[in-house]
C-alpha cells in the first residue's frame, strides 16, 4: 500500500472527525493525500473502508489466541482473604444464634446472620 493509503488510514482510526468528513465530502477530507481513485473510493465505501482497516492491522500485529478456563481465585487475592473474613464472620453469627438463651437473643442473632448472608 502506498504511504498517503497508510497515512489516511491510520488518520481515520485515530481521528473521528476525520472518518466523518470521509463519509461525507471524501473529495474536500483527502486533499491533502495523493491517493488513487481506487483509494478514494475505499473512504467512501465503509465496508472497502472497514476491509482495508483490518488488513492494515491483521499485517501489523500478530495474531494470538487467549483461552481461559476452570476457576481463576488466583486472579484477585484480595478478593479471597475478603471471602475468609466474611466467612469467618458468618460462623461467628452463627454461634451467636446456637448461644442464645432466650427468644429475643436468638431473634437478634439470626437477624444479624440474615443480613450478613443477604
């Protein structure tokens, strides 16, 4: 691809205003750019325009797969001693409600229980 292609190119991926005034005046948008008809034609066809952005791009990077599977606890380690503390506070509400020894007790204990665990 020649080097104003390119240039353009890259101006309509960075510059929205840019890839707007190519849809709508292409002619008055490339004047600055030394492009071929067939160039100028792909800024006023968005599918042209969409099919030369990933091939710029699929020539540039390479291509990689990520995969993710199973469980991902390691992720957030925070986030799992926060789960322990919770925990340990469940179990503690928990105690409270087999400790009480009256009615209004045991009411107030599982009603701090219901809240912790939603």
């Amino acid at each position: 691809m020649r080097r104003d292609f390119q240039a353009a190119l890259a101006r309509v991926q960075r510059d929205y205003a840019f890839y707007i005034h190519c849809q709508l005046d292409p002619a008055t948008a490339l004047t600055g750019y030394s492009l071929s008809p067939e160039e100028q034609a792909t800024f006023r066809d968005p599918q042209r325009l969409a099919d030369a952005l990933q091939e710029r791009t699929s020539m540039r990077l390479p291509s990689i797969t990520i995969k993710i599977s199973g469980t991902h606890d390691w992720i957030n380690a925070a986030a799992t001693s926060n789960r322990e503390d919770i925990d340990e506070v469940i179990a503690h509400a928990v105690e409270s409600v087999k400790r009480s020894e009256n009615v209004d007790e045991r009411r107030d204990s599982t009603l701090r229980l219901m809240r912790l665990i939603g």
